[in-house]
C-alpha cells in the first residue's frame, strides 16, 4: 500500500511541525511520520502523571519560539486554532551560596538590584554593547549560512562593525562565559544568575563560545520573559497540526520509518517498519540524529563517503534528567520572592557549576549539581489543582555512563539503573530542601526520569543527551551537524536534514524547520 503527498517527515517534533505547517500554509500536502503514540518529540505535555496537573515530561519554556522568526510566520493561524501564551515580569532567579537574585523585564527592578550587587555599571554597559549587536547576534543565530543571501549578514557586520571590530567580535564569540563573567562582574551572586543559562544550550561556562550564549539568552529573557501556552505545549502541537491536516496532510503516529527510498539520485519516499511506503512528490525531511540518517535510514550506497564518514564521527554530549514533584500547597521557598519566578537556579557559585559539568563530561557524577527549578503555575495556573503546587526540575550535568561519584555516596560503575536514579534524584531534592521548607511535608507525587528514560522517550536523545548532539564550538553553527559545514543539505537530492542535530541547534525554537521551509516554498 502506498501514500503520496509532497513532502514527507519524519519525526513530530517542534522543527518537523513548523516546516510542516510553513509548507501547507503554500498549500503542500504534507505528511508527518511519528514512531511514538502521541505527536510533539520533546513537547511531551500530560495529564496521566499527577491526577488534576498538567505536566510536561520534557521541554516547558517558549521563549526562543515566541521571540523566533517561526512564530512569526505562524502567528495568525495560531491565535485562531486557540494557541495563548502567559508571560511574567520574573522570568528566572538564582539562589546561591552568597546569596539570591531575580532577573526581570522591569528594567527599575533589574537596576536595583543590579546596584546591590555594585555590578550596575557593569550590566548597562554589557546590555548597551550588546543592544547595538542584538540585530547582529541573533541574526547569526538564525542565518541559513548555506543560501546566496547570507552574505548580507557579513555586510551588515562589516558596515556596523568595521574590520578592527568583526575582528574583536570573533574573539568576543568565542570566548567561555567563565572568564567574561570574572572580568565583567564583581559579585558572585550575578555571576552565578548569568553564567547557568549556558547550560540551556548544551555548553558549560569553560567552553568557547559560552559566554556569546550567556549574553544572547540574559538579553532575551530580561525583555522577553519566559512564555508559556495555557494548557501546555500540546495546545501548540496540535494547533500546527491542524494547519497541516487542513491542507489535506496528515499526522501518522505508531509509525517507524525504517528506509528513506532513493533512486536516480533524489529521496523520493519513505518505507516503515509495517512495509507502507509514503511518496514524497517534492522533498523528504527528517528530524533524526546524523547517524541515524546516513548510517540507518540510508543505503551505504546512496550516501556520498565523507558524509558517512563524518556522521560516524557525530559527538553526543552530556545526559539530562528531569523530576517531577507534585506538592499538596505552593512550595515555600525560604528566600522572599522566589515563589513568583518561572525558572530558579540553584547552585553553590559559578565555580561549583564548571566543576559539575566537567565531572559529567568525564564521567562523574556531581557533588552539588546545578538544579533548574522550574515552576510553571506561577504563569499558568491552570496546570495545577488550586492550592497546590508543581516543580518542574532539570538537572543538565548528568553522565551518560558513571564512572565514579564525587561525593563518594553513590558506588555503582556503567549504566544507569532506575535504583542509581532515584538515588540520585534524592541527592538532588536533600539539596533543595534547605530553600523550599515544604518539599517533602506537601509532597504527594515524585516522577524521575533519568538519562535511559529520556532515550526511551525520544530515539534522538541518544545515551539521554537533551540536546541531541554535543553543542560545544566544533559541532555547532557552521559545523552542525557535520563537520563538511553542509548545513541542512544532505549530498542527496529532495532529502534534507532538520532536528535539534542540526543548526541553529537545540532549544524549542523550530529554526531549523523554519530555515529548510523557506528553503523548499
């Protein structure tokens, strides 16, 4: 039995959707391939958890869609399938060993507390500097660095900044956010409130470019916020969904694509493991890992050598976990304020953070790991029963295999075990118990999932890695997801690549669905 429409995807996730949609928005029947039950990838919104919550397993925070070209694009017809976003005036906070702070969208707020600091000076000049390269950065971000017209972006660099100027601006995005932070600023407290959002891309504060990071996403949320959709991602996975299946496409779930068919040249279908094959009249994209796309789906044949070569040589980064803690009341943080702010970091100081991220990246488990602790009520109260509470806690400096603790508690060697886990998780929840006095005493429901439950999840977080790949310098930008700089162009003709694999990389943001879509209209 066979299927045809114009452009078949595989994988359901934000970047799989937002090409979709783009397309039969220019009236392209689309189909989208999804080997789990339920569409969205990391947009994993439910209900079955905690009775009476809404949670979400995976990816929360909408910033980088809401301020992203995607949604843009997408707007009206999300606003007309019921898509609705909540924001707040707190976006993020941290509580560290030298004290707390909140980050706001109130620049007074932001003064004042910046001044307490004595680092005032120091973070207007950091925002005026970067306010006249904002264009700039978040252009670089969002360039389709393979099309004829991404050279207007080096233009306009070179008219605003001069030869002397891109110059420094190449060191400046290079540089870790580590060194940037100890020469800019004098309190430890805003070192440790800037430094922890290079983890939300996949980096640590001692990687190149960690600091360009830092800066982009403190400039985003201070005037951005952190947007969330009432009810939950979902509401946004299905509102695209139905802009496809309006255009006749359709959204095929339970389904595994096991072979991208390629004849003459050109990808001209897709075959799943029950035999069905989806013809795809214009274009194939699939929102997979590089090894999955060039040592998997393809023939050996059909795949130029040196790009084997380099998908064979992809780099999976660090393991992610996420818990989940259902509470009978609002947690009841012991620093004033902090019960309002969508996302709070806890960690002892910028230095305890390289250290967790280096134990990781080599193994170990942290000794006091950085814990981002989200709490999504504060925006949407609808995600919880009234009167009760949600914590929504990620920890981004996990090993995929162990090979040893720091703190020396833990004596297990390989992979993880569901045991290893929980016993990891409450380390991590010993640690929070010092700023939210209720966490135990409200407690009524605890969902963990470690790294092998996150590869379960999602077949691209591979070993557990939430960003799909490893995002430091040499897999990033340029040279994601191969080190050839092909950008989204596979060396096969109407089959390109998307996905968090691929640039701009990870973070529910939808560009590079975004960039292949304009590409193929």
């Amino acid at each position: 039995m066979a299927h045809s429409s114009d452009a078949v995807i595989i994988g359901s996730g934000i970047n799989s959707l937002v090409s979709g949609a783009m397309l039969a928005q220019k009236g392209w029947r689309v189909t989208v391939l999804e080997r789990n039950d339920l569409a969205g990838g990391a947009i994993a919104t439910r209900t079955d958890i905690f009775p009476g919550y809404t949670v979400e397993l995976l990816s929360s925070w909408h910033p980088l869609f809401l301020g992203g070209p995607a949604y843009a694009e997408l707007a009206t017809d999300l606003a007309r399938l019921g898509v609705e976003y909540l924001n707040t005036e707190d976006p993020t906070g941290v509580i560290c060993a030298d004290g707390s702070a909140v980050l706001s969208t109130d620049a007074n707020r932001n003064a004042t507390m910046f001044e307490s600091l004595g680092d005032l000076e120091a973070w207007n000049a950091v925002m005026s500097d970067f306010g006249g390269k904002a264009e700039l950065a978040f252009g670089l971000l969002g360039t389709d660095f393979w099309r004829p017209n991404s050279s207007k972006l080096g233009w306009k660099a070179w008219r605003h900044l001069g030869r002397k100027g891109l110059l420094a601006s190449g060191a400046e995005l290079l540089e870790p956010a580590a060194p940037w932070a100890d020469r800019t600023f004098t309190s430890p407290v805003t070192k440790a409130l800037l430094a922890p959002w290079a983890l939300h891309n996949g980096l640590g504060p001692d990687d190149a470019s960690s600091a360009f990071i830092t800066k982009v996403i403190s400039a985003a949320i201070s005037m951005g916020g952190m947007p969330i959709p009432v009810g939950g991602g979902v509401k946004l996975v299905d509102a695209l969904s139905t802009i496809i299946s309006e255009a006749g496409g359709e959204i095929v779930t339970g389904v595994e694509a096991t072979h991208i068919a390629v004849s003459g040249g050109r990808a001209h279908g897709v075959r799943t493991s029950s035999g069905v094959t989806y013809t795809a009249q214009k274009a194939v994209l699939a929102s997979v890992t590089p090894q999955s796309l060039y040592l998997n789906l393809l023939d050996p044949s059909d795949v130029p050598t040196d790009y084997s070569t380099a998908a064979s040589q992809y780099r999976y980064g660090r393991a992610g976990m996420q818990i989940h803690l259902a509470l009978s009341e609002p947690p009841e943080w012991t620093v004033p304020g902090m019960d309002k702010v969508a996302l709070v970091h806890v960690l002892d100081s910028m230095n305890s953070l390289s250290e967790s991220v280096n134990a990781a990246n080599r193994g170990f488990l942290p000794r006091r790991p950085t814990i981002v602790v989200g709490q999504p009520s504060t925006i949407d109260p609808s995600r919880v029963p009234e009167g009760a509470g949600l914590l929504w806690i990620q920890l981004q400096e996990i090993p995929r295999e162990i090979r040893g603790d720091l703190a020396g508690e833990i004596d297990h060697l390989g992979a993880w075990t569901p045991e290893i886990r929980d016993r990891y998780a409450d380390r991590v929840i010993e640690q929070l118990t010092p700023h939210i006095a209720n966490i135990s005493t409200s407690l009524t429901g605890k969902c963990i999932l470690g790294p092998a439950d996150l590869a379960a999840l999602n077949v691209n977080l591979v070993g557990g890695d939430p960003y799909a790949g490893d995002c430091r310098v040499d897999q990033y930008a340029l040279w994601r997801p191969l080190r050839l700089a092909n950008g989204h162009n596979t060396g096969i003709k109407g089959l390109w690549h998307i996905g968090a694999s691929t640039h701009p990389g990870p973070g529910l943001g939808g560009g590079s669905g975004y960039l292949v879509a304009k590409r193929l209209r």
